[in-house]
C-alpha cells in the first residue's frame, strides 16, 4: 500500500537576497523530502546551502489573506476604459 505524501517546506537561506525561500515539497518522509529538495537545487541551477533545513506540516497549514496599505495604480488600458 502507498502511503500519502504530505507538505514539507524547504527553507533555503541566501545571503543575495538577504533572507530566506520557501519552497514547498511532497514527499512521504523526511529521506525522500531531501530527495526532493536536492532535485529542486538542481531543476533551479542551484547550491543547497548546508544550512538549509526541512519544515514538516503534516496537517498542511492555512494562509489567512491580508490587505496591505496602500492603493493599486490602474493600468492604461484600464483608465482609458473610463
């Protein structure tokens, strides 16, 4: 029997970009999820730096929406419309 994949989240952190990405992975346990994230590095041309690590949400996780201050400008096409 196949046993689920669930969420895990590779976080990789890059001193370029001075912070952190996420990057979601599924895999069944912890072995294929470096699996995972190693193919990752490689599809993106890319270094896994050893002090990247693995976040297991088992459960998956919630992101709640947020509206930020601010306004969007409209687009030309959009305000020659009006």
């Amino acid at each position: 029997m196949k046993t689920a994949k669930t969420l895990w989240m590779l976080d990789v952190p890059y001193e370029e970009i001075r912070g952190s990405m996420l990057v979601p992975l599924y895999a069944e346990d912890e072995q294929e999820a470096w699996i995972e994230a190693h193919r990752w590095a490689l599809r993106c041309d890319r270094m896994l730096p050893t002090n990247a690590k693995l976040v297991h949400f088992a459960q998956g996780f919630t992101v709640n929406r947020r509206v930020l201050p601010g306004s969007l400008e409209a687009r030309a096409s959009e305000r020659d419309d009006e």
